[in-house]
C-alpha cells in the first residue's frame, strides 16, 4: 500500500496482488514487453529482489494483509 501517492484522483494505492501470468501486453518468449506494469517491476528488480515486489512479472505474488492494512486508514475508519 502507499500512502499519499503522486496519482492525482487517488490519496492512496493497494496491490494486494503483484505480477501477471501473460496477455497480448507480455509476451517475452515472443519479444513483447509493452505492459506499463511489468517494465516498472523489471526496473524495480533489476537489482535484485525487492520486499514488496513478485520475484518476477511473469510470477503473480499474492500480498496477504494489504487490503486489510488499507481498510484501517484514517478516512475510511472515520478515526
């Protein structure tokens, strides 16, 4: 989850689930690698694994306890 996210018509983003397992936008067995997602993930990991972040695109991850983390900020809570 981020909070205070640069997106100009959201406060906060949420991925409770990071990566895809292919679409005509992903396709690197066949040269195609135009998806914005997965050329930000590769940027994010071209270092090495990151905490957050799948292992790689072509691997979705699941991040248990994400959507929970974003249900208790402050202007969905009232608190």
């Amino acid at each position: 989850m981020a909070r205070g996210t640069k997106i100009e018509w959201a406060d906060d983003t949420c991925n409770p689930e990071m990566g895809c397992d292919g679409c005509e936008l992903w396709d690197p067995k066949n040269g195609i690698k135009i998806c914005y997602a997965g050329l930000w993930i590769e940027r994010m990991l071209s270092k090495g694994p990151v905490e957050g972040y799948p292992p790689a695109f072509d691997q979705p991850t699941i991040f248990p306890g994400r959507v929970a983390e974003a249900a208790r900020a402050k202007d969905l809570t009232g608190t």
